[in-house]
C-alpha cells in the first residue's frame, strides 16, 4: 500500500549516474534532515532548478515544495 501511495505521489522516475561515495553522502544527509534519501533528493533538486531559475510545476495545487510533515494529532484526526 505504502508503494502505491508514493507511486500515486511521484509518478515519474528520474536516474542517474553519480561519482562513488555520492550515494552514502545523500544517505548521510537524508538521516541528519531526518528524512528519506528520495525526499532528500527532490527537495535538493528542487531548491536548486528554482535557484537557477527553472520553472517547476508546483509540488501540490498552490504549493512549491512538499514542506513539514504533519503533526501527530493531525495525522490521528485523517484516520
């Protein structure tokens, strides 16, 4: 279900080749940001085609990017 969920969210994939220990350095990054290394990807690539000045589709209606996560008791009160 969680796959499907994420596939529904991120429906293209993107892959490339990186230098060794590049993979290691996003795992590192993504666990001190206490997040997954996918999200940590997105949200680096993301910062930085805006920086550069790409438009990008925003993330959600009227969103640019996918921000906090939501909060425990607002996590219950969806269920």
């Amino acid at each position: 279900m969680q796959n499907t969920a994420r596939t529904l969210n991120f429906p293209e994939m993107v892959r490339f080749r990186a230098e060794r220990g590049l993979s290691g350095a996003v795992a590192a990054a993504a666990q001190q940001s206490r997040t997954s290394p996918g999200e940590y990807l997105r949200r680096a690539l993301r910062a930085q085609l805006n920086a550069d000045g790409v438009k990008l589709p925003p993330f959600r209606s009227g969103d640019d990017g996918p921000g906090p996560a939501p909060s425990a008791p607002a996590m219950r009160q969806a269920a």
